[in-house]
C-alpha cells in the first residue's frame, strides 16, 4: 500500500488508495509503519498529528485543520484534518500530504513555507535541507513565504430531533446532508440523502413513506434512501469485506465488536413486523454458546425482542404488553461454516420463525411489542453477558441484508 504520495502544487491527493484514517492505537499505529518503511523510517503518527497548530494550540483542542512537517522531506509539510467522529482511544484523522512552492521549505514555528535561504529553516525531524541550486532551492527563491489552503469543512446549521431521540443538524449550503449528535460524541457525518433533501420538519430525509428499512451492507452502515443509519461499536472489531450473500459485500464481526441501529429506541415496531437477515457464523464458534442474532438490549435492559442461535437451535423472543412468547427451530445443513437466513414475524396474533425460507415453528401471541431506550443491536446481547452471567453472546462471522419490515410477511 503506498501510503505517503507527493502532490503536484495544483491537487490535493489523499495519502492512499481512499483516505487514510489515523487513529490513537496500538494496531494501527503498527499497521501504519510498516507501510512507511519503503520511504523513511517508521514515524509515530499520533505524535506527528500531534504537532499540527491552530491557533497557538493542539490540533484536538483548537480546531480541525492544522499542518506539521512532513517527516521525509523537508519540501513539503501534512495537512491533518481532524474527523467529526472520535474513536475509542483517540482522535481520527485525514491525512494529505502537498508540496511546497520551488524556493520554498517547510518552517515549523510558523506553520508555512518559508524561503529556503532563511537561517531559521534548518528541517528539523524532515530530512537534510536541500542545497541552493537544487530542484526544490533554486539560486533566487521567491520573495515570500506561502501559507497553505484550508479545505472545504461543513457548517452546521439548525437542529431537529427526530422520533428516535436522536438530534440533527442540517448543512449550509448542504441541501441532502445532515449530521447525528449521538452523546457524548462529536457529530456523526455528513450523511447524504441524495437523490433526497434533508428535512428539518421530519428530521430525517425526505424520502417516500416506507414499508421498513433495508441495511445491504454494501459498504454502507446506512439503510437505502439513507433513511436510517446502523453503527459499528469499534471499526477495528467490524469491518466490510468481499464476502456476501446477497450483493457483493457483506459485515465482518471479529468477535469483539457489534453494530447498534438506534431508528427504534423507544420506538418498537408495532404489529406486524418481520426481522431478517443472512449470518455465516464462523467455524470457531463453539457449540455450546448462546449467539446473539438481533436483540434490542442494554447492560441493564432486558430486550423484548431477541433473535439467537445456539448450536444451530435458532430461538426468537418477544415481550409484549400480554406477556411473553417464544418460538424456536432446527437450522438444516451445518450450523457453522454456512450461510443462513433467519426470519422472525409477528403479526398480532401469531409468532412464526422461518429459516432458509421454509417455516420451522409458529406459536399463538398477542398484543404490542413493548418499546424501550436501546438501540437495536446485531452481533451482541449485553444483557445476557451482564445480568445473567452467560458465556459471551457475541457473534464472530459475516451479517447480510438486514431488514425490518413494517408489513405482514407472506410466504412465497
């Protein structure tokens, strides 16, 4: 992967195939070195993001743009352009890397680049300065020093907060996009509603009226007409790969991680309504542990809606405002290793759960599905870790076509 690319003076180009995110941990701050060994010695990334300025303080308290030298060429310096979104021990960035002008270096202590015949350009911790009558120093340098562009950032505009909860905010000048405020966390975007407009009215995009919503998962965390939006925990524990059932892509859970679709908090789907989605579990899943599929639970929430699986016995709960109600089934084929879909439906007076298409059990139920305060959550039951003292629900394996649907489903 080539990481660090020079620019000519008119483009920004990002520093690799799509832009590079630089987070504060361990993997990746390995991952990135060794991708810099063909061009310099291995760099701590945090400590060089660190260095960017603006306005006399850290890139992470006094904005979202800074510069720093560029450690491999004194020629050129870094734009470090701080992301919306934290990740779990750090700030995450984008990473661009320009020239300087021909007569130009890069000056730390004033964030610009500054005549190459100047004594206080000495390219400290970027490589020896180049002679006068080199390339990049010619006999007569420009005149002056040059200050880098700032890029393009999204403005906030007004607030709205939609049936979830959840606030929003639109963009000036930004008619489709919009961004998330989640607590305690920067906000979350810009997501895009084209070909729709984002509505401050209804607090979501201006979409038709819709009979639920479809995550395909391919490359995007986001429901089509980007109407809702699912969340990973942490992005080095669920990733997107090239390995799908339906479409090209599907999601990878390591075991670690889980994804949160927050569109339902306090606001259960009421009857009827089916859950579906496609699971490959991995082959190292053991047996004997209870997999959480889709659930709506919290540490310290009992979910009133549960889809698990447990050496291929697939089980679906409900709560509803009459009580409790379960149906539970046989997966046909191998439990691990095999793509399956899962389907549970209700439609107030009947519970069923289809597997792989065919129906494996239906149980008499009533009444509506209670709502509580968490989001629906694919890959993980915190209750049943916390509260119940179980082995780890966590699933480890690829998730596929998510989809909740408002309507009754019929067989085909």
């Amino acid at each position: 992967m080539t990481v660090i690319r020079k620019d000519s003076p008119e483009d920004w180009k990002e520093l690799s195939p799509s832009t590079i995110s630089l987070r504060s941990h361990t993997m990746l701050k390995q991952v990135l070195c060794l991708a810099l060994v063909a061009l310099a010695a291995a760099q701590n990334v945090d400590e060089q993001c660190g260095t960017c300025v603006v306005d006399g303080g850290p890139l992470t308290e006094n904005g979202a743009v800074g510069y720093t030298y560029d450690p491999n060429d004194c020629g050129a310096y870094w734009v470090c352009i701080r992301r919306s979104e934290r990740g779990d021990d750090g700030w995450m960035y984008d990473v661009f890397t320009r020239d300087c002008a021909p007569g130009t270096l890069w000056l730390q202590k004033i964030q610009a680049c500054s005549r190459c015949d100047s004594e206080d350009v000495t390219c400290e911790n970027s490589g020896p300065k180049p002679p006068l009558g080199s390339e990049q120093c010619p006999e007569q340098p420009p005149p002056k020093s040059t200050l880098p562009p700032l890029p393009p950032v999204e403005q906030l505009d007004q607030n709205c907060t939609d049936d979830a909860g959840l606030m929003k905010s639109s963009v000036i000048g930004e008619a489709s996009k919009f961004f998330i405020h989640y607590p305690n966390h920067d906000p979350l975007g810009p997501v895009s509603c084209e070909p729709y407009n984002f509505s401050l009215s209804l607090c979501r995009c201006n979409a038709p009226e819709y009979d639920g919503v479809n995550f395909g998962f391919e490359g995007s965390f986001h429901a089509a007409g980007n109407i809702a939006v699912c969340l990973p925990n942490a992005r080095r524990s669920v990733y997107f790969v090239n390995e799908s059932r339906v479409g090209d892509q599907s999601v990878y859970l390591d075991g670690m991680g889980h994804i949160e679709c927050p569109l339902f908090k306090q606001n259960s789907p009421r009857a009827p309504f089916s859950v579906a989605l496609w699971v490959y579990v991995d082959p190292i899943v053991s047996d004997q542990r209870k997999v959480a599929l889709v659930n709506n639970a919290k540490c310290n929430i009992a979910p009133t809606f549960e889809l698990s699986v447990q050496g291929g016995v697939v089980e679906v709960n409900i709560v509803t405002d009459n009580g409790t109600f379960s149906a539970s089934g046989q997966l046909g084929g191998a439990y691990q290793g095999e793509w399956h879909q899962y389907r549970a439906s209700y439609n107030g007076a009947i519970l069923s759960l289809d597997l792989d298409g065919s129906m494996a059990s239906e149980v008499p139920a009533d009444g509506d599905l209670l709502s509580n305060e968490a989001a629906w959550v694919v890959g993980l039951n915190c209750y049943q870790d916390t509260q119940q003292g179980a082995p780890t629900s966590s699933l480890t394996g690829n998730v596929d076509q998510l989809e909740i649907s408002f309507k009754e489903y019929i067989r085909p």
